[in-house]
C-alpha cells in the first residue's frame, strides 16, 4: 500500500471514468480525443496508446478531494505539463493515480 493509493475512494474508477464520459473523452486543455472504452486500438503502437490515454487530474493535487470542480480529464502529455516543475518527478506511469 502506497501512500496515494490509500487516499483513493473504492469507487475512484467510477468517478474517474464519469469525469472522461462527461469530457467526451478529450483533453479538456488542448482538447486531443483520446481512446474511449471499446474502440478498436489494435492498429495503434505503443507510444500511441499512451498518447491517447485520458487522464483525471485533481487540480489540488489531492487524491482525496473528489469534488468535480476538482477534477479534470487530461491527455498524457498536458498532465505531465501540470505535474511538471516540482520537485518530484513524476513518470507517466504514475500520473494514472494522480
Ligand atoms: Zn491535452
Ligand atoms: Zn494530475
């Protein structure tokens, strides 16, 4: 048990898929339409599918404040902009529980 997984609801992948469907599933910065559940992604790479992944953001950073307003979906690329220029780095992998 990490220390943000233990700040996550149960039900964080409900919340979080609500927050893409009501995106439409594209970033809400640049506005890039990402891979929705079901499409067909067999013909993409690798490094396409991580381009396309939406992300939810909490704008405060805190895994626990779960109130929409606190919440964004982000292609991969304009999360890590946000989480970009502190202290810590974070690696894409991460960035799915951020
Ligand atoms: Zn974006
Ligand atoms: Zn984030």
């Amino acid at each position: 048990m990490t220390f943000t997984d233990s700040l996550y609801p149960d039900n964080w992948s409900e919340i979080a898929t609500s927050v893409k469907l009501e995106a439409g599933w594209c970033c809400q910065k640049c506005g890039l339409k990402c891979i929705a559940p079901g499409e067909d992604t067999s013909k993409l790479t690798l490094s396409q599918l991580r381009t396309y992944n939406l992300q939810v953001h909490h704008w405060n950073r805190n895994p626990s404040d779960n109130r929409r307003e606190n919440l964004a979906a982000l292609c991969s690329s304009c999360h890590l902009h946000y989480h970009r220029g502190g202290k810590s780095n974070v690696s894409p992998g991460q960035l799915s529980l951020w």
